[in-house]
C-alpha cells in the first residue's frame, strides 16, 4: 500500500528525532494508535477515555536494523540468543526488519491493518528456511494482534517466537500478575534451567526474568488500573523487569525506567516451541484489554 491510498483517520509519519523510520498514525472513532513499520511494532494503543496501553521507552532508539524498545516487538523465528550462535541477533529477525503493509480493512469499527514478512536473501542468511509470516493487528476498543506463519519448506523447521508486549505500571513493587498461579517456569537469571512452580500471584522485588511454561494463556496485570491478557495457541508466557542494575546497562532505557514498566510476553519458546511441517500453517494471538 502506498501512503496516497490509504484509508481515513490513517496516515504516514517519521519516528525518532531524526525521522528515520517510518510509520503509521492511526486514529479511530475508538482509539489511537502509532505503529512503525520496522517489526510490524504497535508502539502505543490508547483507547478513547483510556490511558495508554503500551510502554514505550522515553530513551527508545529509532534507527533501521535496530530494536525499538517498547509496544509489542515480536521475537521470531527465535526468543533470546540464537540457540547455536549468539552473534545472530537477539529474538530473531523479525523486529528488525520492514514488514509490507499489505491492506488495511475497516469494519464495524475495527481498524485492521495487514503486514507480511516473507523469508529472503538477508533472513535466509540467519535463519535458513523458507517462511511466511502475516500479522495483524487489530484497533478497535481493545488491541488484538494475530500472527500466523506458514512454513513454506520442503523440510520441517522449528519456531520459537513471543508477542513481547511492554506495559506502563505505576509503581512496580506495587503490581501483581495473576493467571501464573501454580505454573512452572525456568528463571533465566540463573545458569541452572532446572523448573520452579509458582505460588500465588507473581510480585516485585528485584530483577525478574522468568519463562513460564504451559501456562493458561490468561492474565490479568493489577494495577491502579487492571490489564487483560488474552492469548490462544500461546503456551508460554515471559515475564521481564530488568531492575536498577540491569537497566544501567541498557542504553535505551532510562536508568530509573524499570520503575514505571512490565514485560508480560505470551508465545512459544523452550519447551514450548514448536515445529513446522512443510507447508504447515498456525496461528496465534493476542488480546490486551485495558479497564
Ligand atoms: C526478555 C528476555 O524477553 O527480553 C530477557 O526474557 C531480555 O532475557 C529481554 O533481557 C530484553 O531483550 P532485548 O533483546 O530486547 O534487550
């Protein structure tokens, strides 16, 4: 799609200081939102009455090639370091890369907008498989993202990926996440991959990373204001905070950002992962639901 055809209420911007990303404003009877086109990344989503959704950092670096720190990026074909060769890039390719805006409809009041990212020359240098990967991602009173990925290969492959969604807290040894209860899930601070179950809602009290693993797909982020998580076919769920000595060494975060954010990821990774077989399709999503 071209920014000549595009519909009412939506139109083209540059993101970053120095505008050099493009993206997309859009604006609905229902909501408000800015996506960049790098990753197919919904940066923020702020239903009409309603605060913003989405945590985007104030330090995010808009520069093509590199992750945007903040919305949903989505990790794929791979979550974390690349299992074998850690000098590919960290959660896969595909927020790094352009995603083609394919169509935008708009139907009772949801705005729904179509982007494809398709294997080439530069992804089958990382990842070696044929692949087709559509997202979309739907604006209406809530978010809902939809991502389905075809393996386009004669052989089967494997699939790790997670909707990585950032969101705003207020304080966050204040917050709770409840759906976890009784799960299982793998602390990633510690070498030792051994699994750990987790009693009662999930709190904050210093640095957390946590995979859980065959987890319900429900949650609810409980806040002075609640968030409702929602995802199917997701079995993982990743739960992030990089706390006061983490966040120093990032460079796209304000030092005392960890403050004020939470990364709850829901999607397939570890033992959850998937695998392909050729010209296998699948589909997952993703619903977030602001009170
Ligand atoms: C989380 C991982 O999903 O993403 C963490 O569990 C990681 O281990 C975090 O640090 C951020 O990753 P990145 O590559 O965006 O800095």
């Amino acid at each position: 799609m071209d920014a000549a055809t595009l519909p009412q209420g939506i139109s083209t911007i540059r993101l970053g200081s120095s505008g050099s990303l493009p993206g997309l404003r859009v604006k609905t009877a229902h909501c408000e939102a800015v996506i960049a086109l790098q990753g197919a990344q919904i940066l923020s989503f702020q239903a009409t009455g309603k605060e913003n959704l989405l945590w985007l950092s104030e330090k995010a670096v808009f520069a093509p090639g590199k992750a945007i720190r903040g919305g949903i990026p989505l990790c794929f074909p791979w979550f974390g370091p690349h299992p074998q060769d850690a000098s590919k890039p960290a959660h896969g390719f595909a927020r790094n890369r352009e995603w083609q805006l394919r169509e935008i409809i708009q139907q009772e009041g949801i705005c729904t907008l179509h982007f494809r990212l398709e294997d080439d020359e530069q992804t089958r240098a990382l990842w070696p498989h044929a692949f087709k990967a559509d997202l979309a991602i739907a604006l209406g009173h809530t978010l809902a993202l939809t991502l389905t990925v075809q393996n386009r290969d004669d052989q089967p492959w494997p699939l790790s990926f997670a909707f990585h969604s950032y969101f705003p807290v207020s304080a966050i040894r204040q917050v709770q996440v409840e759906g976890l209860e009784n799960t299982g899930f793998i602390d990633q601070r510690s070498a030792e991959r051994s699994q750990h179950r987790q009693s009662g809602a999930l709190t904050f009290n210093g640095e957390t990373d946590r995979i859980y693993l065959q987890a319900k797909g429900n949650y609810r982020l409980r806040d002075t204001r609640n968030t409702g998580i929602a995802a199917s076919n997701c079995h993982s769920a990743i739960v992030w905070n990089p706390w006061q000595e983490k966040t120093s060494r990032l460079h796209d975060m304000q030092p005392d950002a960890w403050q004020q954010m939470l990364c709850v990821e829901c999607g397939n990774v570890e033992s959850d992962a998937l695998r392909l077989a050729p010209g296998e399709m699948q589909t997952f999503a993703l619903e977030l639901q602001g009170d």
